[in-house]
C-alpha cells in the first residue's frame, strides 16, 4: 500500500521526478543495471560477513578472557564500559 501510494502521490502531486522518483522507475533501473549491482553487492555482503565474523569471534574471546581472569576483567571493565557509551558510527572514523 505504501509503494502504491508513493507512485500515486507522484502523478496526483506532480513531484519532479529528480525530487523523488517512482518506485517503478527505481526498480526499472536497478534491474538495466544488475550486471553491475549483483557484483557489487555480492562483495559488501561478503566483506559484512567477513567483518562480522571477526568481530564475534574477538568479542568471544574478550568476553572469555575477562570472565575467566578477574584482575584482567577489573583492568579492561572501565574501557569497555567507556567504548560502549560511545555511538557506533564514531568509531568508523
């Protein structure tokens, strides 16, 4: 219902297509150019995976190392507990 109305406000409104595109128009696109799209996409997703796996793991292992030795656990628990606070997208950088 959402998609139908989008393309509907679009022609009931007369939104510039640079603006806001339809939703068919998108799809159109995305489908001329999947020789190039399903390449590119196929390697974020493994390059995701891949990253998430690593980031398990070293999480698995921190987590084990600071359960299983406490004056390790007491040393590490503030820097932690301070990366925590601090938002994703600031460690991207």
């Amino acid at each position: 219902l959402a998609i139908a109305a989008w393309e509907g406000a679009i022609s009931v409104f007369h939104i510039q297509q640079f603006l806001l595109p339809r939703p068919s128009d998108i799809v159109a696109s995305c489908w001329t150019s999947r020789s190039t799209l399903w390449p590119a996409g196929w390697y974020t997703f493994k390059e995701a995976l891949g990253g998430f796996a690593i980031g398990s793991a070293l999480g698995v292992v921190a987590a084990t190392l600071v359960g299983r030795f406490k004056l390790l656990g007491t040393a590490l628990m503030p820097i932690l507990l301070a990366a925590n606070a601090v938002p994703i997208i600031a460690f991207v950088p």
